[in-house]
C-alpha cells in the first residue's frame, strides 16, 4: 500500500471536510466500480453545473476522484486504493500508545 505524508492526508482530508463534497464522495463510493455520470451526480445532488465541476475538480486533484469521458458522458469514480491508504493513514499507529 502506498503510503501518505501528513500534508497529502491532510489536502485530502480538507477536501472531504466540505459538506458538498463529502456528499459528493459517498455518491461515488456508493456507485461502486462502475462509478456514476457527471449528470446524475447532478441530479442527485440538485447543485448547478458549474458547482459540481468545482467540486469534482477539487476531489480530482487530492486523487480521491478519477474522471473518464465515454462518448458524449463524462464518468467519475471513487479511487478506492486511495480512500484505503488515507484510512490506513488514519489507523496506522491506532492505540501504539495504550493497550487496546
């Protein structure tokens, strides 16, 4: 597993701590593997466009999103690798201090 520097885990982190985006995100892990289409995130969320291309936007650059484009729909998945490594991140050194 790759591993994080406190300041990726933290620009991650940052970016999930928004309400929009956090909502956003649970979409996509929900969507599973096949991921879901820009326009039923949408939809889902009732944001306008320009919204949630800002948003998107923001996930994409900490690597917590992937975007593909098929045809005319543009496709966004969760990264689970990296959803994985930032919980592990978390949990990495859980109770090194105390007994569990």
């Amino acid at each position: 597993m790759t591993t994080l520097t406190l300041e990726q885990a933290a620009a991650q982190l940052a970016e999930l701590g928004h309400p929009t985006r956090l909502g956003l995100y649970r979409l996509l892990v929900r969507a599973g593997h096949g991921g879901a289409p820009v326009a039923e995130l949408q939809q889902q969320l009732d944001v306008p466009g320009s919204t949630l291309s800002h948003h998107l936007s923001r996930l994409v650059q900490v690597g917590l999103v992937k975007q593909v484009r098929e045809g005319r729909v543009l496709r966004c998945f969760a990264q689970y690798d990296r959803l994985n490594t930032l919980i592990g991140y978390l949990m990495e050194e859980c109770c090194t201090e105390s007994r569990c």
